[in-house]
C-alpha cells in the first residue's frame, strides 16, 4: 500500500482490522483502515481528537 501523502510504502499487517490506525515510516501521517477485502485495504486521514478540557 502507498501513503496517499508521500507516496512512500506503508506495510499493513495481514491481521489489521476496519478501524485500525497506521502510520507512513517517512512523513508520519496517520491514516485509518476504512475497509478491508483480503489483501486490498482503503485508507483514509485518521481524525485527529484534541484535548477538550471540559470546555
């Protein structure tokens, strides 16, 4: 799988799952598994979740 950032190879383990969150060795972007169909994955940009602080 190709980071759709950097273009750089990211390796997806055969046992991750929809939901899963990985990251591009070379520019850190993370993405998460949207869908899974055997060797073929869709990726998309993880939401980032800040602290809310009780506001």
């Amino acid at each position: 799988m190709n980071c759709p950032e950097c273009d750089a190879t990211i390796k997806i383990p055969d046992d991750a799952s929809v939901g899963e969150i990985v990251s591009c060795p070379d520019c850190g972007a993370d993405f998460e598994i949207a869908s899974k169909n055997g060797a073929v994955c869709e990726l998309k940009h993880a939401e980032k979740v800040g602290e809310d602080w009780g506001e």
